[in-house]
C-alpha cells in the first residue's frame, strides 16, 4: 500500500510542477500561447484531482483491510 500512496504523492508533486511551470511562461512571457497554457493548467489541475482520488481510495482499501483484521 504504501508504493500507491508515494505513486499518487510523486503524481501530485509533478502535475503540481507542470501546473507552476506554466503559471512562470504566462507571467513572463507576454506572447505566451495562453491557449495551449490554459490547457496545461487543466491538464495538471486533473491530473492533481485524479491522484487524489487514487489517494482517497487506497485509505478506504487500507481501513477496510484494518477492519477485516482486527
């Protein structure tokens, strides 16, 4: 369990880093194509959502499998 949860973490920090890098282009380059940035940004915003959600139920795996345990 605990390679999904550094898996979805790495996932988070790197959409994260896409997210910024794009932010950075937009902020100092005023011919920046904010078009493709637009959909970098959402690209990444979705990707952070996703890994989330892998995050979310690799805890539910992980209380049920306490659960049966215990």
């Amino acid at each position: 369990m605990s390679d999904i949860f550094s898996i979805a973490a790495g996932g988070i920090a790197a959409a994260t880093n896409r997210f910024e890098a794009s932010a950075k282009r937009v902020a100092q380059d005023p011919k920046a194509d904010l078009g493709s940035e637009v959909v970098e940004q959402k690209l990444a915003g979705a990707d952070v959502e996703a890994n989330i959600a892998v995050l979310k139920t690799a805890d539910k795996m992980t209380k049920s499998l306490l659960d049966i345990l215990v």
